[in-house]
C-alpha cells in the first residue's frame, strides 16, 4: 500500500512557458481527434500533423494522464497510498533527441541554448531530477515538478528548491479534460474500465 508512479512530462504543455510559447502551442482542443477519427488520428485536436505540436501536446497529455491517474488511485481504498505526479527534466539536447533535426541547426541550436541562452541540463541533471521524483519525501499527489533553466549549475542543491511543485498550464487544470482523455484512450486502446 503505497509507491510512486513518475511521469515525464515537459514545460512545452504550458503555452505560457518559454518554449511552449515558440511555433504552434499545445492544445487538445476538444479532444475531437481521438473522438472522431479514432486510431486514425492524427493530432488529439482533429487538427493537420505538426510535429512540434504533436510533441507539445504529448506532454500535456502526460500531464493530464498523471492528474487524473491520481484521482482514480485515490478513488480506490486498495490504491489510495500511491503517489503519481510528473515532471520536467529540462532542455537535454546532448540525448539524440534531435537525431532527425538538419545537423547544422543541431550544432547551432546547441550552441545558442546552452552557451549563450544557457536554458539546457545535462542528461544527468534530467536522470537526477527523475531520482529526486522516485526517492525523495515529495508525498504531493497529482502534481507537476520543474526547475527554472539552467538550475543545473546548482547542483543537488536545486532539488527541493529550485527543483519543486509548480502550476501546470489552464489546459492541464482542466479535470473534465483529463477524465475524458483517460476514457478515449481507454477506448482507443481496447481497454474498458
């Protein structure tokens, strides 16, 4: 009776952060892509594929998943003593995760986010924010975790600090939202409750 359930989400689900507000922000508008076209979707918001948006509303969907994970866990007298909740472990571009990108913007990107802008951390800045999640005292049920960029120059000391509970985006309060997303994918997946 009791464990952790991390997620990784990312700051992009908040269209209000920093690299949520750059190209097209995250959205899951009505959710009329799961609903309508089913397994056939191509974005959650019935929308045109946009690779950059797609990306963003992953992680919002990985927001609502873990809010309304916790709800469900805390419905049930069997599950109430465990714990999901998500968090951001930065901008990591040394990780591949721009393998497909040209590798001139790559080198350029790099270079600008992390000696000019300095908003990237290192892989294990990321792999110590997800050991902070999974081993530290944070008992808080549902929540979002993030560090302000760059909080990697500070260490372990940031964890609990500059590492701690933040306020997700509007879109990712939305609990009618996360409930019916949870359904769909249920529903999308061939799994029923």
């Amino acid at each position: 009776n009791g464990g952790k359930i991390v997620v990784t989400a990312s700051g992009v689900h908040d269209p209000a952060s920093p690299g949520g507000g750059v190209g097209v922000p995250a959205t899951l508008g009505d959710l009329k892509g799961f609903e309508e076209q089913g397994r056939t979707f191509e974005m959650v918001d019935g929308g045109e594929f946009n690779a950059d948006k797609a990306y963003k509303d992953s992680k919002l969907c990985n927001v609502l998943f873990t809010r309304e994970l916790q709800r469900r866990l805390n419905s049930s007298s069997s599950t109430k003593g465990i714990v999901a909740n998500c968090f951001n472990p930065g901008l990591i571009i040394t990780t591949g995760f721009f393998r497909d990108q040209n590798p001139a913007f790559v080198k350029v990107f790099d270079f600008a986010a992390t000696k000019i802008a300095k908003v990237t951390e290192t892989p294990e800045w990321g792999g110590a924010a997800l050991a902070y999640m999974t081993t530290s005292a944070v008992n808080t049920q549902g929540e979002y975790y993030t560090a302000p960029a760059g909080s990697s120059k500070f260490g372990e000391g940031a964890f609990g600090r500059e590492f701690t509970q933040t306020v997700v985006s509007q879109e990712a309060q939305d609990n009618a939202k996360a409930q019916k997303l949870w359904e769909l994918s249920e529903k999308l997946v061939g799994i029923s409750a």
